[in-house]
C-alpha cells in the first residue's frame, strides 16, 4: 500500500503533466455555481450557498503554537475541531479561504468551533516548492496570533501563479507590516529564511500522521469533510452544528 506522501508525490506528478493544458471551465445556473479545473484534482461546488459575512462581535483569540500550527477558538471551546491542511501555494486553498475563510472565523468568533490551521509544504518541483517553503517559513516569523491571521489573509490574497516564482522575501515582508506585524526581527527572519526547515520538517510529520493525500483538506473531529462541504458555507456550518450536538 502506498503511503501519504507517495500518494501525493504521483498526484504531483499527474499535475505537472496536464499543467500546460489545465484550463478552468466555469458552469452557472439558477442557484448553483460550479468552479472545475479540468484535469486539476479538484472541483469546487457551491449550491444555493453563499461567502459569509463577518460576524458581529469579536473575532476569536488566536493563538501561535510552537509547531507552527495556529489556533482560533473561544476559551473553553475544544470541540468540535476543524483542522485546515493547508498550502499558500496551493490554487484550491486559495478557493476555499476565499468561499470559506470568513465562515471558519465566525463558527469561532461564535464559540461554536475550535478551529486549527496547518500551513503545510506538499510541492516537490519548482517554482511552486519554493514559493510553498517561502510563505510557510515566513508565516513562522510571526508570532502574534491577530497579526499572523492577517498576513494568512494577505498571502492568499497575493497567491502567486503555479508556473512563475513569487511569494520574493521583499514581497512577504511588505505583506508583513501590511498585517501590522510588529516583531522587530520580522524582516531578518524572512530574509534569512529562518524556519524553512522546521516548515519542511512539520509538513512531513503532518502529512505522513495525518494522511493528507492533498491540500485542502479539512477534518472535523478527525474526519475529513467529504466532498465540497468544505468549498460550501451552509453545508460546513451544518456539519459544525451537527457535530457539536
């Protein structure tokens, strides 16, 4: 049986292959939008559901962990757990933190989520290896939990394409002071690429513990959401309120 990252390895594969020809098909129909990258791995689905808004209030604390991994929950609140594996780098993390980003910040502004993130590396060939490896290292320079989830936002919003180099140290450090991060050695720890292998030796670890077969994935109580549950608003809110009964 092939392991996690031999899977993910021949899913790359597969994608550098078809990667010249990959072209994005959009369907609309009353009620429903369909996002498909032909030949990309992925299909992005959402039916009568809509981006959320921001929820009143305050937004959940947010938390930096030593390995890395980030957490945004309410005190006392530790279930339901979504964890989010995700990749900057990766075009379908862009997607979902675009439809989905807000919905995961409000389940935990309301205290109905506790909501883990894993910025992970899963790409082997460049350029998209080195830009995965810039923006998880630099997101690591960031300590304060307000600020880091602010210059995630920015990263994803500057996502560069798969087939150029991007995410440049210059660039991740005007992102940073972008999202107000205010640790003075920000800019030495970007530039030097400090936690570069930490990021590669966390991603292995997760991947190969976890069984991430791909990025997004998102699990509920250690379950990952199945089909575009994570990629629809509504139908990830309900999971979330099912799971907390």
């Amino acid at each position: 049986m092939k392991t996690a990252r031999e899977k993910i390895k021949q899913q790359q594969a597969a994608e550098r292959q078809r990667e010249q020809r990959r072209r994005v098909v959009t369907y609309a129909a009353v009620g429903v939008v369909a996002l498909a990258a032909i030949g990309g791995g992925w299909l992005y689905a959402a039916s009568r559901s809509q981006s959320e808004e921001a929820a009143a209030g305050n937004q959940a604390p947010v938390t930096v962990q030593p390995d890395g991994s980030v957490v945004m929950a309410r005190a006392g609140v530790d279930k339901p757990v979504l964890d989010v594996y995700e990749d900057f780098q990766c075009p379908a993390c862009k997607q979902l933190e675009t439809v989905s980003g807000q919905t995961f910040k409000n389940l935990a502004a309301e205290g109905k989520a506790k909501v883990v993130y894993h910025p992970i590396s899963i790409f082997q060939r460049e350029p998209t290896r080195g830009n995965s490896l810039r923006a998880g290292a630099a997101a690591r320079c960031v300590a304060d939990g307000r600020q880091w989830l602010a210059f995630h936002d920015l990263l994803y919003k500057n996502q560069p394409s798969e087939t150029v180099e991007g995410f440049k140290t210059s660039d991740l450090i005007t992102w940073g002071k972008e999202a107000g991060v205010t640790s003075p050695d920000f800019e030495q720890c970007v530039t030097s690429q400090k936690h570069a292998q930490a990021q590669l030796s966390y991603a292995d670890k997760v991947i190969k513990a976890q069984k991430i077969e791909g990025t997004p994935t998102v699990k509920l109580n250690g379950v990952a959401l199945e089909g575009n549950v994570a990629f629809t608003p509504q139908q990830l809110r309900d999971q979330v309120t099912k799971a907390a009964k």
